[in-house]
C-alpha cells in the first residue's frame, strides 16, 4: 500500500465517520425542532446545513485525489510504500466500522446515561443518597423524552454494527469489489 492509498483510506473513513455523525445530530435536530414549529428562516437554514452535510460527504468520499494532491499530503516521506502486508483491504474496512461504532457508542452513551438519571431523579423525590444530590441540581435539569430515546437508538445501532462487524464489512467490500469489476469493462 503506497501512501496516497492510505490517506484516502483515512479521508473516506473520516467522510463515513461525518455522514453516520450528521445523521444521527442532524435528523433528531430538524424532527425536534424544525417539525414541531415551522418557521421559514429555520427551513432555510435547514436546507442549508443539509446542503454543508451531503456537499461534505461527497468532496470526502469522491474527490480524495483532489484533497490529497492540493493538501500535498504524499509528499516528504521516505518511501512512497507503507507495508501492510499483514493488512488486507477487508481487515481495513474491519477496522474502520470497529472505530466508527465504537466512537457513535461513545458518544451518546453518556447523554443516555444523563437522561437516565434525570429521570430517576425526577421520579425518586427524596433528598437522600445519589438521587438526593442529582435533585438539588435545579430545575434546570429536566428529562428529555425525546433525547433519550435518540441516545437508546444511536446506542442500539452502534452495538449493531460493531456486534456484525464482519458481515457488515464483507458486504461493503463485495460491493466495492463489484464497483471495480463493472468500471473496469
């Protein structure tokens, strides 16, 4: 593997990675906030943001020559060859839907686990113990139904795709494979 190979494995990881992330921020955003209250400026705005979201996307997963070569980031090394040899595309692929799972869990897991909480706490009204120290917080602190549910989902799914890691990613490399075959004739 040369090294221009390997940063546009990273860049295309990272475009992945911005997808899974503005997806999972972006969509609960517009039904929480956009739906209930429709004011034209925040359409707008929504547009607009969605415009950012998919434009990035697509310059991180189609134009990563253009990246590489303007950020000239193949050059200044010693050798133009990293060997990977241990490494095949699929166990990178393996790799790449470890990492994305593992930081979408880590990122809403503590979100989840504040929401839980702050349930518990609302539920429980005495003042002793941990629940007693979470209600002197202040009313400020008030359950979200609604962020919950999204923590449980975004969790739910990141266990998912790292639990079937493996048939995820041999279903991306066939179909990459694929991609190649059908450009090549």
């Amino acid at each position: 593997m040369n090294i221009k190979d390997l940063f546009k494995f990273f860049i295309k990881t990272f475009g992945l990675y911005s997808l899974i992330t503005g997806i999972f921020t972006f969509v609960p955003f517009i039904t929480n906030n956009l739906l209930p209250n429709f004011y034209p400026l925040g359409f707008i705005l929504t547009i607009i943001g969605l415009a950012i979201l998919i434009g990035l996307f697509l310059i991180l997963i189609f134009k990563t020559d253009q990246i590489i070569k303007g950020l000239k980031l193949d050059q200044g090394f010693n050798h133009s060859k990293i060997n990977l040899n241990q490494f095949s595309e699929l166990r990178l692929l393996k790799i790449a839907i470890i990492i994305i799972s593992g930081i979408t869990f880590i990122t809403y897991f503590p979100g989840f686990i504040f929401e839980s909480i702050t349930y518990f706490t609302a539920r429980n009204t005495s003042e002793s113990g941990l629940l007693g120290l979470f209600s002197k917080l202040g009313p400020q602190y008030v359950f979200d139904l609604y962020n919950w549910i999204v923590c449980l989902v975004n969790i739910t799914i990141s266990y998912l795709i790292f639990s079937n890691y493996k048939h995820i990613s041999t279903f991306i490399y066939k179909k990459i494979v694929e991609k190649e075959e059908f450009e090549e004739e």
